[in-house]
C-alpha cells in the first residue's frame, strides 16, 4: 500500500503497548476536549468523539475524566481552549517530519518542540517546509480476526475506501481525507469494529536510512513522544531491517 509500511504497523503496535499512564491520559483528554468542542458531547452523533472516547478507554482513563473532557470541550466545564496544531521539521539524516499537536498555550508548545529537534539532532522547520512530501489519509485498522476481508472490502471499497492492505494480524483500510468520515459511518452501520481510525499524514515516497540514523531518529520521536502536548508523528524515513527487529524485541 503506498505510504504505508512493516515500519508504520510496528509503530501502531508499539502505541498500543505503551504504558505510561500519566501521559497517554493527558493526550488522550485534549483528543476527547477537540473533538466534543468541534462536534458536540453527543458519541452517537460526532464519530471523532467516539473514537478519542474508544481510544481513552483503551489506557483505562476512568469514565469520571472521560466525561470531564467531553464537558470541558462542549464549554459545561470552564478550563484553557484546546487548539490543534501542526509542526514540520527535519530529524537526523534529513529524515522529514510532520508533527500533530494539541496545545492549551502554542507559546510553549513551539519553544518546546523546538528544543528537542535541536538537542536531538534535528531542526523545526517553517509551515510548508516538509509538507509537500506528505499527503493526508484516512487510516482505519481492523483485527484480522473480526470478520473475512471479502466482507471489509465490500463495506469499505463501496463506501470510497482506495485501498486495503492487511499484515498477520490487521487489515489497514486507506481512504481519502474526504472519504474518511463516510467510510468510517459506513463500518459502524455494518457493526465492523476498528482498532483504530484517524487522518494521517503518509510521505508520497520513504527513504531507506542507515542504522545509524534510523536510531537517531527514534531517539527523537521517543523524545516528542513525551511531550504531553504531542499527538502524532510522521516520517518519511524507512528504517532498515536490523531497525525493526531490535524496534519490535523491546
């Protein structure tokens, strides 16, 4: 599938294992604020909502801070606005990055970023400096497990999805930015349960990198990572297999 990669399952993977509870609830709650800011408190109606909520409940965020956030965002509870940002820069290797954020103070989240692309061998670029290498997809993952791809493919390609890729223990669904919400609707209607479901940023092409650099890079992806105001991060970099396998072992 083009944009995607063993590099890009293994990074879902590893999200997905991350136990740092403190953190991932922070992330998780400004996800949850945006989303009921935009699309209202109600989780039938506003599909983004539901799935912060999905995704909140998945680090075992209790259901007492899930609904403080869906209040903060909706405006019942007062508290800083939550705003979505973007940051694009340059990782070791001249690796391209594009950073999603959600911030209550942009005057310390750009100073922050910035910091850490410069301790660790990179540099925060300006707006557009990097995005012309990316696209924005649609990424909705499936467990193999949970129905025949024959199926998913008839739901999701009739719906718009482009693409469907799978791995041992996922299907990937590739879609449009604009086709997003009306496949997303459209698994929910079938009762087709996603692991995950969100826009991403996909490089038109990956580079291969050297070892050496694939390390530095993760060094500064982990170092993002643990800015609470960090959401996600894209590469247009494709480490070698020595990488992954030392990547996947721990």
């Amino acid at each position: 599938m083009a944009g995607h990669s063993k590099w890009a399952n293994i990074k879902h993977r590893k999200a997905a294992s991350d136990k740092r509870r403190g953190k991932l609830w922070s992330k998780a709650a400004h996800a949850i604020i945006v989303a009921a800011r935009l699309g209202g408190g109600d989780i039938k109606g506003n599909t983004r909502l539901a799935m912060a909520v999905h995704d909140a409940r998945k680090v075992n965020m209790p259901a007492d801070t899930i609904d403080r956030a869906i209040k903060r965002g909706t405006g019942e509870l007062q508290g800083p606005e939550t705003v979505e940002l973007v940051y694009e820069g340059y990782g070791p290797g001249g690796v391209a990055m594009v950073i999603e954020a959600l911030t209550d103070n942009r005057h310390r989240t750009a100073p922050d970023l910035k910091h850490i692309f410069e301790k660790n061998g990179g540099n925060l670029g300006a707006v557009g400096s990097v995005m012309h290498s990316f696209t924005r997809k649609g990424i909705i993952i499936v467990r193999k497990d949970k129905l025949p791809e024959e199926a998913l493919f008839d739901v999701a390609v009739g719906a718009g999805a482009e693409d469907i890729a799978s791995d041992d223990e996922f299907f990937t669904v590739t879609t449009g930015a604009t086709e997003f919400e009306g496949v997303k609707k459209a698994l929910a209607e079938k009762t087709i349960l996603t692991e995950s479901a969100q826009l991403e940023y996909l490089p038109h092409t990956r580079n291969a990198v050297s070892l050496d650099v694939a390390r530095a890079v993760q060094k500064l992806m982990d170092a993002l990572d643990d800015n609470n105001d960090v959401q996600n991060i894209y590469t247009n970099h494709e480490p070698p297999e020595e990488f992954l396998q030392e990547l996947a072992g721990k």
